[in-house]
C-alpha cells in the first residue's frame, strides 16, 4: 500500500490560484466542513427553516434516522468525527436549500416584470460599485471581470473600488469603468447612496462592509462574494479560544449583507456560525481550470508517476466521488470494485504484461485497508490498490491517471471540482448519468456517460477507452473535446445567475432605468484571452521567488483584538496598583465631614443676616443676567463665536455618522442632525430632534428628510441664527465627481462649493442690498442624458423622481392648500428653456426670504400630507416605486418647491458654477411677466393662511385626525400675541401682590430669625 506525499507543495485550492499547501484545496475545505457539520445539526434543527439558508436533508425516513443517529453519537464522541453521508441514491442527499432568498427572488420576478410593463420617463442608468481586495489577475478577477462586461450589456453602469491595486488596473479602464484605489479611511469617503448596489468580493473589503453598516448607508443593497476559506478554518479556532468578540465582529458584518454568494457549495457549511438567513450559491468559477493549467506549467505526468513510484507502462485509472468526507469508504466504490474487478482480472489473464493501478481518493482518514479487503475479494492482486485523501496533492494524482473514473451514484448540487481538473488535465472520463452531469456531458464526445442504475454499463465504457496495452485513439478524442468544453462550460450559468440575483435583489428607482432581462445575457465565455498570459507571468513569479501575498484582514483583526486585551489588562493592573487602601478612605470621609459641617455653619450665619430688600432685587437681578449669559448647549459655542459678524451661514443637513466625511467645517458652515445618536460629539451642530418633536417619529422624519431641518432652524429662528442671509448644501454634493461617463446624466449639479465659489459668494453677500433673489449650485442639468432632450421638463422629471405621480399629487396639493374648484388648473407653469433649476437644497437666500419659503413650504406639505393619506388607504406613498422612496416619501418633491415658489413670487434666480464661482442669471424677472401665479405666492395671503391655520390650532380644533402642520415650526398668529402679553401682565402684576404682602408682614411682625442649628 502506498501514500502520496506532498512533497513539492505546490498544487492548488480554490481560494488560492498560486497553488500551495494541500490543504487549501477545495476537497478539503468540503472535509473540513463536514467535520462540523454534527454541531451544524444541533444549531440549525432547532431553527425555523424559512429564516435561515440551510442544508436540508431531501430523501426517505432512513436517511432522516442516519442524521439523528450522526448527533447522538456527537454528543458522546471523544474526538469531532466526520458526518457519514449516505451514498445510496435512494436515500437522498445533503443540499443547501437558500430558502429566504429563493422565496425574494420568486417575488420579485414578478414584481420585476409589472415594472417593465409600465409607461414611465427613467433617465439614469442603474450604478454599481464594484468592491475588490486587489487589482491583481486572479480567478476572481477573471469571473468578475467576465460578470461586469456582461452586466454593462445590460444597461449597468460599473465603479471598481479596490484595496491594492494591480495588473488589471488598466483592463477595467478599458470597458469603461472609473477605477479608484482605496487607502486607510477613504472608504468611509465614497456616497454609497449614489448606487443602487455595491458588490464586495472579498474578506479584504470588509472596511467598505463597515461605512455600509452606517446610515445614511444601511439600506443601500449589498451582495458579499465569499471565495476565501481563510475566515471558515479560523473560527473553529475562535470558539475553543472563547474569542466571541471576533465571532461577533465577523457575524454582524455578515449580516449588514443582503446576500453572501459562496462559489462552491462547501463554503455555506464552513461558515455556518455566520450564517443569518442570506447565504447563496453561485458554482461555476473558473479556479479549478485556472489552477490545473497553472499546475501543468511546473508538473508532468512522467515525472509525477517517477517521484510517486509508477511506470510508465501502467494504465492507471483513479477513481474519485462525491467531494464530502466519510468514516468508511464510499459503498458506491465496492460497487465499482465488484464491476470493474473482474472485467480487469480477464484481461490481465490475456496479456500479463499489462498491469492496471486503481488510485482512490476518499476521506481524509486511512482507509487502505478496507480498499484493499474490497480488492482482493474480487481477485485482484496485491499492489494494484491504493488510498489517497483530500490531504494528499491530488493535482499529482489526477495528472497521473489515464482514466478517471466519477465513482459516485450520488448526484451533488454542483459539478465534482476533480472532474474539471481532470478534464483540464485532458484525461478521458467515465461519468454516471447523474442529472448535473448529464447537463454538462455528452456521451462519447466529451466522455463516457454509464448508466448509474446499471453499473455494469461501465464495463463498455473502459472496452471503448481502451485498446491494447495503451489508450485508444477515441479516448484521447474525447480528452481534448473534454478540455475545449470545461474551459467554458460554467461562464453562460454563472453569469447568467448573477445578473439574474442582481436583477431580484436590487432596487430600481423610478428615475433609474430598468436592465434587460437576464435572460437576454446570450451564451458567452471566460474572458481569458486578457489573463492566459498572466497564468505563465505567474508561475514564472513563483518560480523566480517574486510572488507576493498579502496579509489578510482576518489576522489583523485578531491582532488588534489581541492588542486590546493586552492593553485592557495592562490597565486593570495599574488599576490594582492605585487602589486606596482603608485607611486613606477614612481620612477621605473625616475630610468630606468637616467640610460639610463647615458649609452648614456659614450657611446659619448667613441666614441670620439682615438684608435689605434691594440688596434682594440686585441678587435676583444678577443671578438672571448671569443665567441668560450662559452657554445654551449646542448653541453658544466657540463656532457661534467664530460666525459672529459673518453676513452668512450655510447649514449641511445629514442623518448618521456615515455622512460625517462630507461635512465642512468653518465659520461658513454648520451642520444639522436629523439623529441624535448620529451626531458630532465635537460640534455645534443642532439637534434637530431635540428642537422639533415631529423629528423623534420616524416616520414623519424619514418623509420630510432634509425639508425638516430647515423646520427647525426656522422655528424660533433667533435663537439658532442671526446672519442676514442664510443657506443650505447637501452632504451628497462633497461625494460626488466632476467625471462621469459619457452614458450617463451629468452629474455636474452634485459638486459642493470650491473655495473659491465660497469667497466669490462671500463678497457677494456683504455686498447685496436686494432681498429678492436666490443664489444655487445644484443645478438640474438634462444637457448629457440619454433620453431625448425634447420631452424633458421640469415636470417630467419630476415625475421620473416621484413615480411617474409628481404632477398628478402636486396639483391635487395645491388645490387642496388654496381651496381650489375642480375645474380651475392648480399646476403652476414650470418653462423649459434651457435655463437650470435648482435641486438638492443647495442655495443662499435672505433669511427674510427663507422664512416666507418655509411658511409656504409648511403649508404646502400639510397639503401634499393629506392628499397623500386621502389616495392611498394603506398610508403606503404615491411618490414613490421602491422601499427607500416610499420611506423618503416627500422629499424629492420638496427638493424641487424652492424653484416653484422662487418663480413665481418673482425673485431673481441665479445659478453660481460651483467650481469657478461665475454667476449667471436664470429666467430673468422680466421675461416672466404673464407667466408668473404671483397672487398665490403673496406674502400677505401666506400669512393670513398661516394664521388661520394657527387660530384652529389655538382652539384646539384639528382640522383631521392626524394634522402634520402645527408640529411643523411656531404656531402664532395676533392671538397669540394677545395671549402672550396677557399672560406677561398677569406675571408681572402676580409677582407685585407677592412683594407688597411679604412687605407687610414684615412690618407687622417683624423680621423672624431662625436659631441656630434650630431645625
């Protein structure tokens, strides 16, 4: 009997195109994850199966008593022994069924379908953001590579982020796509909500997993590729070291994905202890045939078989199976023996020169022994029998062969990985006609397909292979159309699987353009014309010494986690050190005693003191001044102190610690946050939460976005901003480049000010003397979309934002905000001619202009509040085709109201460049005569309609059960005024009949003095 050796090292594993240690090979990764899967059992059958991705037992009641059997003997074995899975066909298999995800995808294909049926403007095309761990040519790249080209066919439009850069720096350029290398924080820098997906394909992106964990980012969808088994064979290891707190870390970025994609379906039971409902399946990757190739660049069969101890004469066939693990050999293999054992004994009767070598690769366990009991009962001789495991190099063992035999009748969820080696390596095979085969294989074209319900049907299959003493000429026929097809032969479903997985995971707002079906991908390949050179360049790298790996992410977080301890402890030591000992504590005691005793004496002495009333008044006066002079929190401040005198103030409004990077600091700009939990601590940023209570419901916070923190400045304005003129950016506009692609819409208006704009409006300001006019930077540029430039206004694109309803709710919001008869138009005319609007709630105004906006912007959203609620019974939102818009309900329509009320109540509107700083005047004055609804826009009205709204509010007479407007900012109108001055009065003349009574008595009986320590 005789054991391969690993002696060079060198053969490949699925998570390592280099080829290295024999242990990374997938093979043993489906061992090593059968090693767990007794633990696995007792974890997940206690589970709800429609809550969790599982491996489900799919077969008859025997099958279901092997695996209680399988945990029960785990629960009393000394040592973790590997899950016997059965391998009668009629018993059924392990399978990894991805419930919860397979039902999303069922929904959504019919979801998917409604939306493409429907008439509606779509202007963007979809964006993904490619995450990679490097820029280097690897089977992952290839895949990805091969993906994302297809993807664009589609209608995608990619951006590849990566951690290191590389080789294919230059081919991602190439199709198109924006590349940009990551370094230290700059994840945290990227607008992920400017994507409708990010894909991370490796552990090293888990930083980009992290900025996504974050708000404003956690409902941007994310899928995780999973192709490393580095973490898999690590947490065992974490779990026996008690370290929960990387288990934790790693569980909770797991979980932030909507889906993890594992390539081989081995990998979902390796990270088991991870899993939270989201694993999935996508096989087909190209590494098997990347590493055989690499493989054969460093090895051949006539060494191999010289170091192993073969001869070149010996016709060698290895038999391999199902990929999993077992305590016994395959019974599928006695079968095999009992087939083929006496069809070999014939012919070796008839020519004694010929010796056959059967190599069986099973089991990381010895399992020589029961092989060569099986053997020697069918006749065969001694030496014509060996056992290799997934521990041995089976790369060498493969090349080897002459015939490789599939010996399994168990059909698996995806094709045996040593199957596509073998067929890279251009050996004959001899297949069962199992269903995932046969989808793949076609009888004597790419091998020899036996009948696995009639075994015996393998004897023709090697009577065709073999003539003579050597291989027939058909064989090797079939070996080399073996290698043209496996090249390929998984790219059309794989590729297909993941624009299709895209397609029902992602979300499509109403102003991104839906992809093509997936079923329009048409049948494609690899794309290995760009990386066949780089297989050689690398196996000359490893050759020469000049191949590199870098460290991965699962060490250093184990080192921080480590160094954290080891400082905790250091600290807990310190601690011990400085303890006071009970003496010290009793000298502290008698110490906070007289002190105590002390104050309490000045106390009585003081309280026995006569005083004159006005020595009183002056206190009490001074202690008000002193009061009013404090510091309110978040508001009296060293950055109020900076913006005092500055004409201007701009505030950035943002919700949650990922917007943190896009924020400005300075005296021109402060900050407003919609979360109290996702503000700077060291800021004067507002809290708008604290200020305006509706914001503490999140539902009305999540509708009015950004609008309801201009709410809150507004509210009680004095007390937060004092500049004559006041502004607002967006937070997205620092995320955004200058640089699109040409296919896309310009995105030229998301630029946040340079300095330069800064001090050109700076000066403007200190200089401007007319109230009437809006300075803006985000502008609505249609100059560079696709879609056709005729049938693009300002109400059409608001209807692309807003599902298509914009118009239609906008009308019927007015109407009802002005009391309007039916047959009177309510949608005020927007021009288009060529002239820029205003978006995202970038602009400078008066502040006496600012708040006539908002009085008409709170009367407005009261309005569009109750149309909302009056169409739609189930309070879902006509404004919205997705979940993200329909919770952000009515701010894109509120983003565009300040061009409608600017038009319309005749101010200037000027467009600054927010680069340059230059100025240009848009829909001048002049030229709207006629055109403009000036007598709606009246302050005067406004304010009537305030005060009417106000009175009702006052009385307590709501005008609807739910009545979002007086939770909007003050509510005053010459009543409260009255009420006010009223209550001062009443105060003031209360605290006179206090002082002239206590006069009084103190003139009747006197001053009292309290004795002593008297109570």
């Amino acid at each position: 009997m005789r054991r391969s050796s690993n002696r060079d090292g060198s053969h490949g594993g699925a998570g390592d195109a280099d080829g290295g240690d024999a242990k990374d090979h997938p093979l043993n990764r489906r061992a090593r994850a059968l090693r767990f899967a007794r633990r696995w059992w007792s974890l997940h059958c206690c589970c709800d199966p429609s809550a969790r991705g599982l491996f489900v037992v799919i077969g008859s009641l025997s099958l279901i008593g092997l695996a209680v059997n399988v945990f029960l003997e785990s629960m009393f074995a000394t040592e973790k022994p590997q899950i016997a899975v059965p391998v009668d066909r009629n018993l059924g298999a392990l399978k990894f069924v991805p419930l919860r995800i397979q039902q999303r995808i069922e929904m959504r294909d019919d979801a998917m379908d409604r939306l493409r049926e429907e008439e509606r403007l779509r202007i963007y095309p979809p964006r993904l953001a490619l995450v990679l761990g490097s820029l280097r040519k690897d089977p992952t790249s290839l895949m990805l590579y091969s993906v994302s080209m297809n993807l664009q066919k589609l209608g995608y439009i990619l951006t590849i982020y990566a951690v290191e850069g590389g080789e294919t720096h230059s081919l991602w350029e190439h199709i198109g796509c924006q590349v940009y290398i990551l370094g230290g924080q700059s994840t945290h820098n990227i607008d992920w909500s400017s994507f409708q997906g990010v894909i991370s394909s490796s552990l090293e992106a888990k930083e980009s997993i992290s900025s996504l964990m974050e708000e404003p980012f956690c409902s941007v969808p994310l899928i995780w590729i999973i192709h490393e088994d580095t973490l898999g064979k690590r947490l065992p290891i974490y779990a026996s070291r008690g370290s929960q707190q990387l288990i934790n870390e790693w569980r909770k970025a797991f979980s932030r994905a909507d889906v993890v994609v594992f390539p081989d379906f081995s990998l979902p039971m390796l990270y088991s202890t991870l899993d939270t409902g989201n694993f999935f399946v996508i096989p087909g990757t190209p590494v098997d045939v990347w590493t055989a190739e690499r493989y054969m660049m460093t090895h051949s069969r006539h060494m191999l078989r010289k170091i192993n101890g073969f001869s070149e004469d010996d016709l060698i066939v290895v038999i391999i199976g199902n990929s999993f693990s077992y305590n016994k050999p395959p019974r599928e293999y006695e079968t095999v023996m009992n087939t083929i054992g006496p069809w070999v004994m014939e012919h070796m009767q008839t020519d004694q020169q010929r010796s056959f070598k059967f190599l069986f690769i099973c089991g990381n366990a010895d399992h020589g022994a029961a092989l060569q009991i099986m053997a020697s009962r069918v006749g065969l001789p001694n030496g014509s029998v060996f056992h290799y495991s997934f521990d041995d190099d089976v790369n060498s063992i493969l090349l080897m062969a002459n015939i490789v035999l599939y010996g399994s009748f168990q059909d698996e969820q995806g094709f045996s990985p040593l199957l596509v080696r073998a067929m890279c390596f251009e050996i004959p095979i001899v297949v069962p006609d199992l269903p995932t085969i046969r989808e793949h294989v076609v009888d004597k074209i790419h091998g020899m397909v036996f009948k696995a319900k009639d075994p015996h049907t393998m004897i023709s299959a090697f009577s065709y292979l073999i003539s003579g003493k050597e291989l027939s000429s058909d064989a090797n026929s079939l070996a080399s159309s073996g290698v043209d097809l496996v090249r390929n032969m998984f790219a059309p479903e794989c590729i297909t699987s993941y624009a299709k997985l895209l397609e029902n995971i992602l979300y499509f707002p109403s102003v991104t353009m839906l992809p093509k079906p997936s079923s329009q991908v048409k049948p494609t390949m690899w794309m290995w014309k760009f990386f066949k050179q780089d297989i050689a360049d690398q196996h000359r790298n490893v050759l020469d010494g000049t191949s590199t790996k870098t460290s991965s992410i699962v060490y250093t977080l184990e080192e921080e986690l480590q160094s954290q301890r080891d400082i905790s402890e250091d600290e807990m030591e310190y601690s011990k050190s400085e303890n006071l000992t009970p003496s010290d504590w009793d000298d502290l005691r008698q110490i906070e005693i007289l002190e105590e005793l002390e104050r309490r004496e000045m106390w009585e002495l003081g309280e026995r003191m006569e005083r004159s009333v006005g020595v009183l008044d002056n206190i009490r006066s001074h202690v008000k001044r002193v009061e009013k002079s404090k510091f309110e929190e978040n508001e009296r401040d060293e950055g109020e102190l900076v913006r005092t005198g500055q004409p201007l103030c701009i505030y950035e409004i943002y919700r949650g610690t990922g917007a943190w990077p896009f924020l400005h600091n300075g005296a021109l700009y402060r900050g407003i946050s919609l979360s109290k939990i996702g503000q700077r601590p060291i800021s004067d940023d507002i809290d708008a939460v604290g200020r305006l209570p509706i914001l503490n419901e999140t539902d009305y916070s999540d509708v009015l976005g950004e609008v309801g923190g201009m709410f809150v400045v507004a509210d009680k304005i004095d007390a937060i901003h004092k500049p004559p003129w006041i502004g607002f950016q967006s937070w997205r506009a620092a995320g955004k480049k200058n640089v699109i692609g040409k296919s896309e819409l310009s995105l030229d208006y998301l630029v946040a000010l340079s300095i330069e704009a800064e001090n050109v409006l700076r000066e403007i300001v200190g200089n401007e003397t007319n109230g009437d006019i809006i300075y803006y930077w985000a502008s609505m540029d249609l100059g560079n979309t696709t879609v056709d430039i005729d049938v693009l206004d300002f109400w059409s694109v608001c209807d692309s934002l807003n599902a298509g309803n914009c118009r239609t709710v906008f009308e019927d919001s007015f109407r009802q905000m002005y009391n309007l008869p039916h047959d009177m138009p309510a949608l005020p005319y927007m021009p288009s001619d060529g002239d820029l609007w205003s978006i995202l709630n970038s602009w400078v105004m008066p502040t006496p202009s600012f708040l006539e906006f908002i009085m008409f912007s709170r009367l407005f959203v009261d309005s569009l509040d109750l149309v909302n609620r009056d169409k739609d019974d189930n309070h879902l939102c006509l404004l919205g085709s997705t979940k993200l818009e329909r919770k952000q309900c009515y701010t894109r329509v509120m983003e565009l109201l300040v061009n409608v009320w600017a038009y319309h109540s005749a101010r200037k509107m000027v467009y600054m460049d927010p680069v340059s700083g230059r100025l240009e005047e848009q829909y001048p004055v002049d030229q709207r005569k006629g055109l403009m609804w000036v007598m709606y826009f009246n302050a005067t009205l406004l304010k009537h309609m305030d005060e009417d709204l106000a009175e009702a509010a006052l009385d307590r007479l709501p005008l609807r059960k739910k009545w979002l407007w007086p939770h909007t900012g003050e509510v005053h109108n010459q009543g409260v005024f009255d009420k006010e001055r009223e209550n001062k009065y009443r105060r003031k003349q209360e605290k006179k009949r206090r002082i002239k009574a206590k006069q009084l008595e103190r003139k009747t009986y006197g001053y009292k003095q309290k004795a002593i320590g008297g109570a």
